[in-house]
C-alpha cells in the first residue's frame, strides 16, 4: 500500500523532472475521468499525481499559421465552448461531443482519451482523420507523433518513460474541407461505442476529392486509420463507385472482437454502412465550408 | 483497510469558496471532493450514486463547471469556487425556483438523484435560460433517476425555466 502524492506543477519542465523522477508509479492526472474510475475501483493506485492543468500550454486552444494547436489537457467542454475550433473542425467535434456527460466533458481531455489508449474513444477517430499531430515532451526532448502512432493497445499507449503529450496540432485545410464522426452505440447516450467511423476530406474546385483520411474506432485493437478507404475517394467526386469502394476497404481492415455488444459480423457490417453515413456529412460540410481557414 | 490506510496518510491543507464561504479542509490526495463534501465536511446533500460517473447524483460546479464530484480529488480544489445543493436556497430558507418546481411537479421520489439533477438544471438554465423540452432531456442526460421517469423533472425544470425568464 502507497500513501498517494500529489503534485501540480506550473510548467512542462517540471512536470517531466517529477514524472521520470518518480522511480514507478507516477501518473499524469488531466482530467481524471478515467484515471479516478481506474483509482476507485482499485486498479491502479499511484504513488504520485501529477496534475497536468496548472501547465498554461496544456490548457490553451490557439490559432498559429500551421493551424489550431490545443493543449492536451483541454476539456471537452472548453472545445464546445470554442465558436473558431467548433466552426473549423466540426468532425472532431463530433467524437468529442460523444465523450460522456457534460460532467465528464467539463473534465474529459482530448489528450486524456488518446493517450488511455482505448480502441473505442470518440476523439481518437476524428483526430487522425484531421492529421493531427501530437507534440510529445520527455526527458530527451520533443517530438511530434501522428496521433495514430499514440495508441497501442487497450490501455497501452507508445509514449517513452517519462513524456507528456503537451499538444496537439490540427493543420490547416483547403477551402472545400469537411470531416464527421459517427458511432454506433446500443443506447444514444452515455455508451461505448461499438464501431466508431471518422472521415476528413477535401473537394477541389471542380468537386474533385483531393485529399481523404478515415479512421475507425473499436474495430481492432487500436484506432485503426485505413489509407485504402481514403484512397477510394481521392480523385474522384465521391459518387456510387467510390463510395462503395470506400466501404470495401473499410470492412477489408476490421478485425474486431466477438461479444455481447456486438459480433464481429455485426461490427464490420456497421462500419461500413457508418462509413458512407460520415461521408455524406462531410460532403455536405465540405461544400458549407467557405474558405480555408 | 481503506479507512486504517485513510487515517495514517499525510494530509493536505486545502483553501476553496464554498457556496460563498471561505472553507478549509484536510484532505488525502485520493480522497474525492465527493467524500470530502460528505465526509470531512459533513456536506451531505451531494449524494454517491456510483462513484464512477456514471449516475450524476454528485454533481457540483467547480468554478463555474458542471462536473460529477466523484470524479474530482479534493486536492483538486485548492482555489475553487465549489457550488453545491446546499447552497441553492436562500438564507431564510426561502426554496429556488428549480426546487420549488421540483416540489411542485413531483419531480422526485426517493430524492437521491434530486441533489445532482438541481445542481445540473440550474447550470443548463445558466447557460440557456429558454431550452427546448430536447435541450432540456440532453442537458440532464448525465444524471440518472431510477424512480421518476424523468417526465416530471423535465416539466419542473421547464417551468422553473419560464419563471426565472419572468422573475
Ligand atoms: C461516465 C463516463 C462516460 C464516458 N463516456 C465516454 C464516451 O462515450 N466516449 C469516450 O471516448 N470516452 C468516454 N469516457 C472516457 C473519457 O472521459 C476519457 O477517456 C477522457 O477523455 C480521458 O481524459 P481525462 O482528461 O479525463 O484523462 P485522465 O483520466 O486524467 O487520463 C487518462 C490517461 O491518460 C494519461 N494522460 C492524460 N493526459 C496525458 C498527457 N497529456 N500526456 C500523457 N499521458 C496523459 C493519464 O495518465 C491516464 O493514464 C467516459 C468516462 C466516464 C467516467
Ligand atoms: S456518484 Fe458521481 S457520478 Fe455517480
Ligand atoms: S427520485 Fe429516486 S432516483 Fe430519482
């Protein structure tokens, strides 16, 4: 038995000083929706809290000229509140609305749900269809990680000893973007997603597809991001053909398991018939979408 | 064992507003702000559901925020200005208009999940005086009744709505 500490530092440097300096169990508190349930129902009890919302950089959402950069630790509810982020990036917004209850979203990070690394989290699609780009801090330095590349395995993420995502960077898109998310629950609220399907697209001016990036949840044992669906589409004006291909390649990736929210049958047909849903919603945002940004 | 683990753990000093006073507690860093509210500082009017997130029956606002209590540490509040049922009715005892309604309508029945669901209507109402009946059901999705079948809650949360929009 450990008697918990907790610190909350004010800068980056500090906080990785104190996570590598915690000889074990030293964990990264944001803001604790999973790590509280993990705490109460006794599967983890860590040595050392660190509380990462005292960091400024991990709680701002700016506008830089690559794109909007938000803090890792930034609420759900902070982003809901953010009329220039909720405009811009409408699919992410998607996953994010999905995370829970406003109470959790009044707590629930972006960073958070990518790095517990939960093959069913709803931001985690519609961030990788976006390209964003995590800013990773540790002992050794930075370095940027394609948010795919975080998750591992259900509750194992890639960061190295000791690193902090410290943000996250949504680059810039193309007038004629859109991107949605959409998953399939048992209830509308309040549940686990069984299939999770994010799409981020872009129409040229001829309403040619030029750029396309998918990514599904809870079909494997990460967040999958399947470049052959998106390649479906690029090069086309994401009509019957593509779409279909679209589908085809997305089922072509599942791998999901078998049980009793869902069947594996049940799970791959359902991506793929998500799949042409999110499409539909981002053609249209896409074609809304004014100028680039 | 949780309790003889509770009693040997250093403590940490811990400033917030509550309801308008200035509170101090000693916490231990796992502890919730739930069970400080309840434990340490007799506060019982939030109630545990599920300690998990799930049912909503510890809802307070913490700066302003809704969030569920249990899944918040004490140490967390260090600064806070933390809202909670107790702080709802006026001085004299004079009900809010969102309890009032409550009585009215018959809104509740066993009365576990009223304390959340008051804290959540007056924070949706806050940020949306007029909602819709949807807006409503989808502000309050985070927190469960297992006796009312909500319809009630819904109607008292839209009537306070009305006159608190005419007050
Ligand atoms: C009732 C309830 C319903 C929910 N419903 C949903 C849902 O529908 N969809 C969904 O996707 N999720 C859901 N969740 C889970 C969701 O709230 C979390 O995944 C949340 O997004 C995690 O963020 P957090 O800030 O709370 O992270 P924390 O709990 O603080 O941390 C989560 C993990 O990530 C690590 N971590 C946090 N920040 C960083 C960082 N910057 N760098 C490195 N590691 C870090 C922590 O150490 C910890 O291991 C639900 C949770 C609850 C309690
Ligand atoms: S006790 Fe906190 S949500 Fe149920
Ligand atoms: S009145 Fe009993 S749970 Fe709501």
């Amino acid at each position: 038995m450990n008697n918990t500490q907790y610190k909350a530092p004010a800068s980056v440097e500090k906080a990785i000083e104190l996570f590598s300096g915690a000889e074990i169990g030293g964990k990264l508190l944001a803001g604790g929706t999973d790590l509280l349930v993990q705490m109460h129902s006794d599967m983890i009890a860590p040595a050392l809290l660190i509380d990462l919302k005292k960091i400024p950089q991990l709680r701002a959402i700016e506008k830089e000229a690559d794109g909007y950069r938000i803090g890792a630790a930034v609420s759900g509810v902070e982003l809901m509140n953010h009329t220039g982020f909720c405009t811009t990036w409408p699919g992410v917004m998607d996953g994010v609305k999905l995370i829970g209850s406003l109470q959790v979203k009044g707590r629930a990070s972006v960073g958070g749900n990518i790095c517990n690394a939960s093959p069913a989290a709803d931001s985690v699609p519609p961030m990788i269809a976006a390209g964003a780009l995590a800013t990773v801090v540790g002992p050794d330095g930075a370095r940027i990680v394609p948010v795919e590349d975080i998750g591992v395995a259900p509750g194992r993420n890639s960061l190295q000893q000791g690193e902090i995502v410290v943000s996250f960077l949504l680059p810039n898109q193309l007038a004629g973007s859109g991107g949605a998310y959409q998953r399939f629950t048992p209830r509308t609220e309040m549940d686990i997603a069984v299939v999770g399907v994010a799409v981020n697209l872009t129409l040229d001016k001829a309403g040619i597809c030029s750029h396309a990036r998918v990514a599904v949840g809870a079909v494997a044992e990460k967040v999958l991001l399947v470049k052959q669906a998106g390649d479906a589409l690029i090069g086309t004006r994401v009509q019957d053909d593509a779409t279909d291909n679209l589908v085809t390649a997305v089922r072509a990736a599942c791998r999901p398991i078998d049980d009793k929210r869902g069947t594996r049958e049940f799970r791959v047909q359902v991506a793929g018939v998500l799949a042409r849903r999110v499409v539909a919603t981002a053609l249209e945002r896409a074609k809304g979408s004014g100028q680039n940004p | 064992m949780k309790r003889t683990m509770k009693r040997t753990m250093k403590k940490t000093h811990v400033s917030t507003v509550i309801n308008g006073d200035e509170i101090d507690f000693l916490c231990d860093p796992s502890q919730t702000l739930l069970d400080v509210l309840r434990d340490e500082l007799q506060m019982t009017g939030t109630k545990e559901g599920c300690g998990t997130g799930d049912c909503g029956a510890c809802s307070v606002t913490v700066d302003g925020v809704l969030v569920c209590s249990c899944l918040v540490l004490g140490v967390e509040a260090e600064g806070a200005e933390i809202q909670t049922v107790e702080g709802m009715a006026g001085p004299d005892g004079d009900l809010h208009p969102l309890q009032r309604k409550f009585v009215e309508h018959v809104a509740l029945q066993c009365g576990i999940c009223t304390p959340g669901l008051l804290i959540a209507a007056r924070s949706l109402l806050a940020n949306n005086p007029d909602p819709s009946e949807q807006e409503v059901r989808f502000g309050l999705a985070g927190n469960l009744c297992r006796c009312t079948g909500y319809h009630n809650i819904i109607k008292a949360v839209l009537d306070a709505a009305a006159e608190m929009r005419s007050a």
